[in-house]
C-alpha cells in the first residue's frame, strides 16, 4: 500500500483492503475500538492506546465518508504514481482546471486544509482547532485572480476577506480582498507567508505567483513566486505556510497542493458534528436512547446526503461513541449516551493529546468551560505548554503566550472548585504547582508574573487544607520538600510543623535534610532533627546544614550544639575549599560557632597554601576576632601557610588586597608576614589608599605590632602630618578624607603605651589639630563631638600641646552660639505663629453670624 507523506495509512489502519466496502469498514470499526479503548488497556499503555484510538478515529472518518475517501484515494494515487516513477500527464492549463472557489490541500496530508485566521494563514484539521464547522471551512475558501502579465500568473485570494477601502467582502472573479503575500531575502530565505491588500492594477510583486502542473503528482498544483525564480509556497509541518526554496533540504515541506471545489465543502462535515447538537439536553448531562437519536430529522440527512447509507443500528453508533470517549459517555445497560460537558470535553481533549500546539490551540479557543476543567486536565495542560517553545516569528501573542496567560488566569479557580477533597490527589497539587511556577521561564514578563503568583499560592491553600484535613497522611520525601518549600509555607505552623516530628523525618536521605535547612522554616525543629542524624551524617553533608541553618537564624544553644559536632567529627581538611572558607566567615559574624575555630585553623594551616591569595586573606580575616583561642603553634602554622599562598613578591598585591592582608594578620600579633606587609605599604606610600582605609590600617598595625618593631610602626605614624596637611590645602575635596570622629581615633592611637612611651609625634598631633580646626569651622558639629573635642584639650590630653588650642575652643565655642542662636529665632518664629494664629481665631468668633434667608415657597 502507498503510505502518504504525513505517515497516515488509513486502510492499515483499520486492517481492511482498499476495495474494501462500508460494511466491512465498519466491522472493523468495531473490533479495533474494542481492542484500544483506552479503559481496557494497562495505565502503562495508556498513552499508546490513546494515540491509537485516534488514529482509528481518523481513519473511519475519512474511509466511511464517500468524499472524504475519494479525495485520500486521489491523493494515495498521486502518491503511489510517483513512487514509481509515472509522469502525470499533460492537461489543461491551471486556469482551466483550477475550480472558480477552491480549498488547498498540501500532498500526503488529505486531512488538511489552508486556512485565513486574520492576517494569518494555517494548514490545519478539524481536531486542530474547536470551532464549529462553518467557521472552520469558512475560512478555507481561495480563489485566483488572474493576471495578464505573463501566462499563469496569478494571485490567491481569501474569498470574503476584505482590504481598506472595500465596500464588500470580495468573491470570485471580483476585484480586492486580501492576497496571499510573501517577503523573499537576497539569500533566498524561508519568508512566512501573510494576507496583504493589491488592489487590481496595483503592482505589488510580493503577492504574485505562477501557478504550474505538479511534475510529481497527479493533479497538484505548484505555485513559484514570479519575483524570484526556485522558490515556492510550500506547507511546513505541522501547520505554517511558507515560501520556500526548491531546494530547501527539509524532507517534511510540502510544495505540491491539491485544489479541492468549495461547493463540496459541506460533504466533509464531520459525523461529530452532527451528534454533538443531537445529544444536547436540557437540562445538560441527560441521557439519550440511541434510538432516539436515530430518528432525529438531522441524523438521517447526513446518513442519507453526505455517508450516502441507512442511519447505524444501535451496534454502530455504541462503537462510535465508545471511540469518542472524549465527547460522549456511553452506557451499555439500556444503549444510552450523554453528551460531556463543555469543561468535560475540554479536559478530556487536553488529556488525550501528546502535542502542545494541539493543547495551545484549545486553550486559546476555549471559553468559561476553561475555568472548570478537573485539576488533571489542567496539570497536562500545564506541562503541555511548558514543553513548548514558542516559533512564531510574528510574536506570541496569538498562540503560547496567550495560551499560558489563560491557563494560569483560570488555575486560581480550577484548584479553589468545589470538589471532594477525596478526588484530589496531594501528588497531583504539588505536580501542579511546581510546573505553574516554572510555566514562562524565569522572566515571564509582566503579563504572566502576577496571574502565576495567584496560581501557585491556589494550588499551595488547596494542598494546605488537604494536609489539614488528612493529618495523618504518609508523605514522601520528596512530598514533604515541595509541601515546605510552597509559598506562605511558613503561616502553616498547625499543619506543617507536626510533618517535622522525628518519627516522621527519620529516613529522610541527607539532601533532604539540607534542603530543610535551606528553606528555613522552623529552623530550631530542622536543627533538632540534624543534631539527631550527625551520626550518620559525613562532615561534607553536616557542614553545608549548619551553615544553612545559620542563615535561617536558628537559635544559639542548636547551632553551638551543630558545631561542637561538627568539631567532633576530627579534622576539616577534606573540606572543599569554599566550605572551609564559608565555616570561618560564619564564625566571625555567629559566636555560638566558635567551637569550630581552632579546628578550622588546623585544617587550613595544612591546605591553605594551595588557595587563591584573595581566599587565604579572607580566612585570616574571619578567624581575627577569635585569635586568642588559637594556640601559639597553630597560629604561626596558619600564617606561615598563609604566607605561601601569597605571591612571592607582595608588590603583585592589588591596594586593596594589602590592605586585607595587613588587617588579617595583625589580628594574629607580630609575625614576620605583617612586618614584610607594612614595608610594602611603606614602600608605596599613603597615597594608594584613601585617609579612611589607612586609618584602619594604621588601627590594624597598633594592634599587630605592640611591644616589637614599634620604629617600624613609627614610621608609618610619621606618614600621618603629611597625609592631613595635603587635605589641608585649598581645593582639596572632602571625599575620602577623615572625619572629625576618625580624627580623634587616630589622635586615640599617640595614647597607647607603646607609642606614647616610644615615640614624641607632636608633629602629628599638631596636624590633627589644625585639620580639626578647620572642620569645625566649616561645617556643623553634633554636641556629642563638640564635648568630645574640649575634652581632647585638657591637660595630659592628646591635644595639650597643639599650638592652635585657642583657635580650637573658639571655633566650638562659635559653633555652640551659632546652635543656640537658631534655636532661640526658631522657638521665636514659633511663638510668634501661635500667637497670630490666636488672634485669626478670636477674630473670627467676634464677627457677627449672618442668618440664611429663606426662598419663598
């Protein structure tokens, strides 16, 4: 048998010959939806049968119909007589043959029909879209309007469309309307093809064709753009129109069309259609004797016009309707059908198909039925459209976009419906919402964030009340992550919480647990749980739940505990980096985990050498706060290790980067790495760092240095006169220079004894002086500084011996008048206000009060 393009054989199909009659179709019919009717077939064939079914559906619409057959067999004709190598033979030209109104079928695809929707042009079958038939072949009418040009040159029409300017919608053999249109690259390239207005006489040599006899098949039509010869419009599976080239390579376009006459359009009308209205009840969900039905005006026309045989007996019409299980409910006891409702129909077509423009197309044509479908059909819906990728190149709007837009507007209903809690699976709830929250991508645009929100939080209140309502509910573990980790998890404390009890977290694997951690809901409950497993737990896993736990704010006693066990499980050293890294910062920030520093430094003094510079910093850094808790050797071991991590030469530090190093390792006291650390800041100078950082680094070296080196850690104090007498000259920007406050902590520094006992920096202090000097007379001091500043002038103070203390006290003491003086006018204007506020008010209640006079009547 010849098998069509699109790889549907429907006499295969049904397992009958091609001469075989209606009646034998038919037995067939029978026997085969018996054998794949989806409610006798395993839930693991399921799928199978469901994709089956449809085809066996297809295949008897298209062989019981008399047209609809003979147009495949013309078709499989035209198919076989190719393969074989049989030329067609010569016939009249296009225009002779070409039916005045026409439908356009691509070659090897009988079911399909070009369709307008617009401005825009589809290759579809009726199970593409769900509208009615009028509307599905209304839109299916061409026509060509010839053109005298050249022969065969032609334009296709779209009967009924209307352009600008039009009185009417436009017919054969009529001027106007909208004209297939194309746009063709230099390079030859694919060009979506649209609906466009060329008026008669209007060149427009984007809307003009040749039309040619097919060379392969028997009574096809090719049309060639006249613009640009090799390229063709062509049907591209499943459903765009195209202009493409000859000699694309893509074996599924299609070029060759079969030109079908419209006045045969009302014999392709489905059987479906006929019964759809004919089981309609009111009220809705009735049932239907079949023989009823057989005796409707309606049914026996189509039997007698259209399939051309006497109405089914009750036989028949019980296999048809069992292989329509989407539409109709069948019951064998008294040969009975009810029609599904419209939610029903809509539920079951989205259950059955496996393609996500199928599942696009209807969402997007579906109506209120959308927002009553069962959660079932919602969730395949869901994954359908989060599969598909969106190819329009004219934008989404029409198609998945819009699609995922409806759906997730219609969830917020579809998981709040009055149904039995029982019917509701907690499984197909949290399925359902981890699919909704990720339906659009991260960056679904404004359309789509707000309606996706609303979903999921639905889906979470439905699981939620479910849960409350079944608190004995066994859940899996990866149930009971996705229950916490739904959004407003944490107002659920009666329902949730009780899921942490230890009987029920036992099991649970060691990514689960950290996954606990992570989402930080009742961090003390997880914390507990963790404690209770670090046995069973490796550091690599303890580690990262603490650290996550830490985040989650657990409280003091649980983490001091999770860390003495973390201690406990011996060395740190096959930590991976980062995690050894992340455990010292926690420390410095958390004290409860200080019992982890002196195992921390252990193990960095054995790995650190082989960091990043920058990490090896950073961990000194964080271990400072608590460097009196490391012994003597394990510190200068840490440092040693430190110091062969760093570049052999300091100067390939960046400024910053020695800055951190110097802060890092004075927290540790003298060593030789702050000594060799301080030359290379000496080296480069003040200026590299702004007045701010080399404070703190000047803060950093008082506390490294102390008793050794302190002619070293003088000299950089002799940096400081000439620092601040360069923020002194006129000009000069105030950004990044001390404040008044640093001022006086720098000032802090001459104080320590091992300065103070050492050195003589009158020269410093008199530079901090005048600098001091010239920023209370530039701006406003707080009184806290001000008082802060005539203590610095005392006897024995810092600032005892600065020549300009009498400039000094003047400056505050103007700036103390000055506060006082605008405080003084301020309560003054106030007073003022109030009193003239008095006097408006009192002037007010003296005036006389005028009397309404009343309007006669």
């Amino acid at each position: 048998m010849a098998r069509l393009s699109n790889g549907t054989e429907f006499y295969a199909t049904l397992q009958v010959s091609e001469e075989a009659d209606a009646a034998a179709i038919k037995k067939a019919y029978r026997r085969l939806v018996l054998m794949w009717h989806p409610d006798k077939i395993a839930a693991a064939d399921r799928p199978l049968a469901e994709d089956k079914i449809r085809l066996i559906n297809c295949a008897y619409e298209t062989l019981s119909n008399p047209t609809k057959r003979e147009r495949y067999d013309l078709q499989r004709s035209a198919v076989d007589k190719k393969k074989r190598g049989v030329v067609p033979k010569p016939r009249n030209s296009p225009k002779m043959s070409t039916p005045k109104e026409f439908m356009m079928q691509p070659i090897g695809h009988p079911e399909r029909f070009l369709r307008a929707n617009g401005k825009r042009l589809f290759v579809h079958n009726r199970q593409d879209v769900k509208v009615d038939f009028q509307k599905f072949f209304g839109s299916t009418k061409f026509s060509l309007w010839w053109l005298p040009e050249m022969n065969n040159l032609c334009r296709i029409r779209a009967v009924g469309s209307k352009a600008k300017g039009d009185k009417r919608p436009v017919g054969a053999g009529l001027a106007g309307g909208l004209n297939l249109a194309f746009r063709v690259g230099p390079s030859g390239t694919m060009s979506e093809v649209l609906l466009a207005p060329a008026n008669k006489g209007q060149k427009n040599k984007n809307v003009n064709f040749v039309a040619k006899q097919s060379p392969e098949y028997e009574g096809a039509l090719r049309f060639e753009t006249a613009c640009k010869r090799g390229q063709y419009l062509g049907f591209m599976p499943p459903s765009d129109l195209r202009v493409v080239p000859f000699l694309d390579e893509d074996q599924n376009r299609v070029i060759d069309f079969m030109m079908v006459d419209f006045s045969t359009m009302f014999k392709f009308i489905d059987l479906e259609e006929v019964l759809v209205p004919a089981t309609k009840t009111d009220p809705e969900g009735t049932w239907v004797p079949v023989t009823t039905l057989s005796e409707k005006a309606d049914v026996k026309s189509y039997f007698r016009k259209v399939l051309k045989t006497p109405v089914w007996g009750t036989e028949d019409f019980a296999a048809f309707f069992r292989g329509h299980f989407a539409i109709w409910d069948y019951r064998d006891e008294d040969s009975s059908v009810r029609l599904r409702s419209p939610e029903e129909r809509l539920g079951q077509h989205l259950c059955a198909t496996y393609s996500s423009e199928t599942a696009v197309n209807l969402i997007v044509e579906s109506g209120t039925e959308l927002q009553r479908i069962s959660l079932e059909a919602a969730a395949r819906a869901v994954k359908l459209l989060a599969e598909s990728e969106p190819t329009d190149e004219l934008g989404d709007e029409a198609g998945l976009g819009a699609a995922r837009v409806k759906l997730i507007g219609a969830l917020p209903n579809i998981a709040l419906a009055e149904k039995p809690e029982a019917e509701v699976s907690l499984e197909l709830l949290l399925c359902l919402a981890g699919r909704t929250a990720s339906l659009g991508g991260k960056y679904p645009g404004y359309k789509v964030t707000p309606k996706r929100s609303a979903a999921v939080l639905a889906l979470a209140e439905r699981a939620f009340a479910l849960l409350a309502k079944s608190p004995e509910m066994a859940l899996s573990e990866s149930q009971l992550l996705e229950v916490m980790g739904l959004p407003r998890a944490s107002e659920q404390e009666d329902t949730l919480r009780p899921l942490l009890a230890a009987e029920k977290t036992q099991k649970l694997s060691s990514s689960a647990l950290f996954t606990l951690s992570k989402l930080g809901l009742w961090p003390d409950d997880v914390a507990l749980i963790v404690q209770q497993r670090c046995g069973d737990l490796l550091l690599q896993e303890l580690v990262p739940m603490l650290l996550a736990l830490v985040q989650a704010e657990a409280s003091p006693p649980r983490l001091s505990s999770l860390a003495e066990a973390v201690a406990a499980k011996g060395s740190l050293k096959e930590l991976e980096a980062e995690s050894l890294l992340s455990l010292a910062m926690a420390t410095a920030r958390h004290p409860p985990l200080l019992a982890v520093v002196v195992p921390i430094a252990e193990a960095a003094s054995q790995v650190i050498a082989g960091w990043a510079a920058d990490d090896a910093v950073r961990l000194l850094l964080s271990l400072t706060p608590s460097a009196e808790r490391l012994a003597p050797q394990i510190r200068e071991a840490l440092l040693n290790s430190v110091a062969r991590a760093l570049p052999e030469k300091l100067e390939d530090l960046g400024s910053a980067e020695l800055l951190r190093l110097i802060l890092a390792v004075s927290g540790h006291g003298f060593s030789s790495l702050l000594q060799a650390s301080t030359e290379e800041l000496l080296r480069r100078g003040p200026e590299v760092l702004t007045q701010p950082q080399f404070l703190i680094a000047t803060q950093g070296m008082a506390q490294g240095f102390r008793e050794h080196r302190l002619d070293l850690f003088g000299r950089v104090l002799n940096l400081w006169p000439g620092v601040l007498q360069n923020s002194s000259k006129p000009g000069t920007e105030s950004v990044g220079q001390l404040t008044l406050d640093q001022l006086e902590k720098l000032l802090t520094l001459l104080q320590l004894p091992s300065v103070r006992d050492h050195h003589d920096h009158a020269a410093l202090a008199e530079a901090v002086g005048t600098r001091m000097v010239q920023l209370v007379r530039a701006a406003e001091v707080p009184q806290a500084t001000r008082a802060l500043l005539s203590a610095l002038l005392e006897p024995q103070a810092a600032l005892s011996a600065f020549s300009g203390r009498g400039e000094l006290r003047a400056a505050i003491a103007l700036r103390s008048r000055g506060k006082a003086a605008r405080e003084s006018r301020s309560r003054s204007r106030s007073r003022g206000e109030e009193r003239q506020n008095q006097k408006r008010a009192s002037d007010r209640a003296a005036l006389p009060v005028k009397k309404k006079r009343r309007k006669k009547g």
